[in-house]
C-alpha cells in the first residue's frame, strides 16, 4: 500500500494547492447556478424565513433515522467479509467518512474511514476502502432502481433518464461478485496489495440492493417533510420519487469531486428534479434546508455515536470487570 500512502502524503502537502483550485472551481459554478437560478431565490428566501420549523425538526429525525439505518448494510458488507465491528463503532466511523467530505481533497472521506476502523482493531487498509467502495456501488445502483420505478408517479420529471440508467448499469455489473473483486483486486495490486479480497454471496449482494432502495425511501421521507416545511404540498406518492431524487443528488456528488460533500452540484442537481413536485421557490427552499439538515445531523449523529452510545458499550464492560 506504499503508492496509496504516497498519494496521501502528496495530498497532504499540496492541502492548500488542492483547496485553492477546488475553490476557485466551486465558485465559477456557483456563480453559473445564481444566475440560472437568480428569479427563484426571493421566493426561496421567504419560504425558508417562515419555514415550519416542527416539520423542518421531523425532516431532521427522519435524516437522522436514514443514516442510523444505513451503517447496517456496511456493517454487512464487513461481516461478509469476517470482519465484526460494534454498531457504535461502524457509525463513529461511518459519520466521520461523512463530515471528512467537507474537507478539500477527495481522499480524506476514505482516510477518516480506514482511520476510526484501525482505532477498533481493524488493519487491513484495503478491505476497508473497497467495503466503502461496494456500499457506495450498491446504494447508487439501488437509488437509480428507486428512481426509475418512481416516475410513472410523478409528471413532468425532466431527468437525464439516458446516462442515469447507464451509470446505474454500469455500477451494477461492477459490484457483482465475479466482476467486484477480480477488479477491486487488480487496482489495489497497483498500491502495493498482494492479499486477495474475500468473496461475497449473490444473495448477500440481492439483500444489500433491497436494503439501500428501502434507506432511500426514508431518505425521500424526510425530503417530503423539508418540503412541506417550506409550503410545499407534494402528495405521499411522491415520497419515492424524492428519494430517487435524493439518490441522484448523492451519486451527483460522488462524481463532482471537486465540490466538498457535494456542495453545489448535489443541490443544483436536486432542485431541478424537485420542480415536478414543487414549485421554483418551494424546490430551492428545500433544496436550502436539506443542506442545512446534513450537516447538522451529520454532526448530532457522530455526537451520538461517540459519546452516548460508546458510553452504553462501556458500561456494561465496567460492570462485567466488577
């Protein structure tokens, strides 16, 4: 893994130079956004200022159930694997892979990953990277499978259904078992890993899809509720199509590396999606408060996971050493 640590050291050193360019990038598109985007914004302003703010808190609880739930499926792909961790512990580090996107430089989410799994004993640096690589595969191709079966619902969606659907079958191949590890196994033996990655069930890969479509549906959920936070009135059909939604403006943010945590491309991406379901204001509105909402779960989440929960995972070991 000498080459993978020399890239992290590179990245390291050039912190300010990658910042610098990842900056000047975000603000030329931003600019771009604001002026597509400049008749909307007076109307997003007022809805966000007298946004309901029980419902913008159960969009909160809902987000917040969403990542909950979603350590499950990369707790699996471990366990598939032979590798056991804690809940308490695959969430610490889960939701500091997360936070560690709004740093400059796409390698710190997998870094901050590798990091809190080596802090509970696991050491193979690889096996976690490709574990983060095949989650963020099948929960792509899920959120494309979600978005796809949810248009017949929805009118007037004006999506790019062409490249989606090719992506989502492209990732689909990819994280086949046959095709995942021969793959993942070669790019790694670039970096220096000569061990071959363990197999994964079919049937495991079949759970997995099945579990990430059901997170995006809860991801949709809480969308619905910013939503209607801001004066929207989306119908419960549409709960479905604003997780499809919510799942594009993850995969948008994936590919937009440049962006920390997706910041720009994730929520423009969102925005034009959610007009079938809302109008210009409403859409930017939510779009605002579904930034908002991230961070702060993202934050209220890692609190919990390394302070509550790790404190009830220690007691009981207190108790048994007395």
């Amino acid at each position: 893994m000498s080459r993978l640590s020399d890239l992290a050291s590179w990245a390291s050193r050039h912190r300010r130079l990658l910042g610098a360019v990842q900056l000047i990038v975000l603000v030329v598109f931003f600019a771009s956004l604001a002026w597509a985007i400049r008749g909307s914004v007076r109307g997003a302003a007022h809805d966000v200022e007298n946004a309901n703010l029980v419902l913008f808190a159960l969009g909160c609880a809902a987000l917040a159930a969403y990542y909950l739930v979603f350590v499950l499926g990369w707790m699996r792909i471990l366990s598939e694997w032979g590798v056991q961790l804690t809940y308490p512990v695959a969430l610490r580090a889960e939701m500091l892979s997360m936070l560690a996107k709004y740093i400059p430089g796409a390698i710190w989410a997998p870094a901050a990953r590798v990091l809190a799994a080596r802090r509970a004993g696991v050491t193979d640096a690889a096996l976690v990277t490709s574990s983060m690589l095949l989650e963020a595969g099948l929960s792509a191709v899920a959120g494309v499978i979600v978005f796809v079966v949810s248009l017949p619902f929805v009118d007037d969606a004006h999506a790019p259904l062409g490249p989606l659907v090719a992506f989502g079958g492209v990732l689909a191949i990819l994280v086949q078992p046959r095709v995942f590890r021969p793959v993942a196994g070669w790019v790694l033996h670039k970096f220096g890993y000569t061990k071959e990655l363990p197999n994964m069930h079919g049937r495991t890969i079949s759970l997995l899809l099945v579990f990430y479509a059901g997170t995006w549906v809860l991801g949709g959920f809480a969308l619905w509720l910013l939503l209607r936070a801001v004066g929207g009135h989306p119908e419960p059909a549409t709960i479905v199509y604003l997780g499809g939604v919510a799942a594009v403006g993850a995969i948008v943010a994936v590919v937009f590396i440049f962006a920390p945590s997706g910041l720009g491309p994730r929520e423009a991406s969102m925005y034009g999606l959610m007009l079938a379901v809302a109008t210009p204001g409403q859409a930017l509105g939510a779009v605002a408060l579904n930034r908002v909402a991230l961070t702060l779960v993202e934050l209220l989440v890692l609190f919990v996971g390394g302070l509550v929960l790790r404190g009830a995972e220690q007691e009981p070991a207190e108790l048994t050493s007395v």
